[in-house]
C-alpha cells in the first residue's frame, strides 16, 4: 500500500478544486506532502482553497480553466509540465449532472453535458498522457456516478456521459498499463457536495437546491480519504458512499430488483 510519505515531492493535478470532493481531494494532498495543481472555472474560489491551506499554500498552484471550453487545454498543460516538471496523478473531478426529463431536455443541453463531463475530461487526460509516457509513470482519474452504471430518472444525458468515462479509461488503462500508468473511476453515491445545486433543468438554469438523499450522504472530506486509499490499492473503480452503493450490485445480479427499487426512489 502506498504510505502517505509517497505523495511527498508528487505533482497532482485536481479539476473541480475550488468545492465539493476536489477542494477536499486539494487539501489531502496537500497534508501529504504533494504539489497540487488546483483547476476549475471559478478563480476565487480556487483562490480560497489555496489561502485556507495555510502555510501550505505555496504548494497549491491555481490554474482556472472551463470544462465546456478546452480549446488552449494543450498549451495549458504543458506549461504546467514546464514549470513543475512532470504529473504524477491527474484528478479529473470536475463535471455537472441533470435535473430534468428526457422529454424536455433540448440537444444542445444533451451536447453541452457531454462536453463538460466526457469531452472536457478526456481533452485534459489525452493532453496529459504523453508526458505520462514519457516518464513512465502516472494515475488518471475520472470521476463517474453510480448512475454512470445504470439509467436513473432526471439524468439521461448525465447518466450517458459518466457511463462513456468507463468505456474511455478502460481502454486506456488497457493500452498504457506497459507504460506503468494507471486508471481509475471513481464511483460516487451520495456526497454532501453542491452538485446538485448547481445541477441543470431543462432551460439549462440551476437546479438550486439540495436533493433531500445527497444531504444524507458522505461528507467532502470523506470522500477524498476513501479517493486516496483507493489510489494506493491501484484499485480500478473506487466507490464512495454509503448504503445507496448497493444498488450496483443489485443492478448487475438482480436487475428486476432494481428497475422495481429504481422506479421508487425520489429522484430530486
């Protein structure tokens, strides 16, 4: 198992680190001796998470870009590389989920989850990737959803996006492990975060409030623990969550059971 004396010296690039599990995935990383590239589309508050690392806050470097746009994704990347020399783990944190029907969703809301949750993360992993080879070694990762596994009301185009990740890093788990670089997804249930908040409806407005279940669930802090571990098992899916995570296993050996529990379950 890698012991947290590991991560010391490591350069570690997290996106959606200005909230939720990335701020806390930052400072983990951080308390573990590692250099934390921090990245979302929101500067202040990628400036708060830096500022509330203390002391340590010199080894958290705030470089703000959008998921949606990931046109310059290459020269930002290999800036970075440039300046810090090389990227251990890459965190791809960052994304948005759904609140509304398949029915009233228009395409360009279906195109524009698809290009903040699958294309923006692949266009920073596949930007990355070569210096990975390069110094043979590295850990991506990317962030899906127990309903990345399954269908769940409200979330069509979210739920198709996330299920497109495990696709996407199996294979290239698959075609990189004979450069000593692995893959993970991480698998989240419930987690105390603001993404349901900032969720979109059917007009592509926020869905602005808390669902009743993600209050439930675990907290950031949690999360990022359980994140770390699953990294120093090299495990190739990592879940994070409560009770709710049972409903994978029922989905793959029981799927009557589920569609039955699914069609139950309050959606928002």
């Amino acid at each position: 198992m890698m012991k947290e004396k590991q991560f010391t010296g490591k350069i570690a690039w997290v996106t959606g680190a200005s909230s939720g599990i990335g701020e806390s995935l930052v400072h983990e990383f951080v308390r573990r001796g590692a250099t934390v590239i921090a990245s979302s589309n929101d500067l202040p508050g990628l400036e708060r998470v830096k500022a509330e690392c203390g002391n340590k806050s010199l080894m958290v470097h705030c470089i703000p870009f959008d998921l949606a746009d990931t046109s310059g994704i290459d020269k930002i990347v290999e800036q970075q590389v440039n300046a810090l020399g090389r990227i251990d783990f890459l965190l791809n944190i960052g994304g948005i989920s759904q609140r509304a029907r398949i029915d009233e969703t228009p395409m360009w809301l279906d195109r524009k989850i698809f290009e903040i949750n699958y294309f923006g993360t692949i266009a920073l992993s596949k930007a990355v990737l070569p210096y990975m080879v390069r110094q043979q070694s590295g850990h991506i990762l990317a962030t899906s959803s127990i309903s990345g596994r399954f269908g769940f009301p409200l979330r069509s185009s979210y739920s198709a996006s996330k299920q497109a990740l495990h696709g996407f890093f199996e294979t290239l788990y698959l075609e990189n492990k004979k450069f000593n670089i692995k893959a993970s997804v991480i698998i989240p249930g419930r987690v105390r975060t603001s993404i349901s908040f900032h969720a979109l409806d059917a007009e592509g407005k926020e869905h602005g409030k808390l669902d009743e279940g993600q209050a439930k669930g675990v907290l950031p802090q949690r999360a990022a623990e359980i994140i770390i571990k699953g990294m120093a098992r090299n495990k190739r899916e990592i879940l994070v969550g409560k009770n709710e995570l049972i409903m994978l296993y029922i989905r793959r050996y029981c799927p009557w059971l589920f569609f039955r529990i699914a069609d139950k379950i309050k959606s928002m």
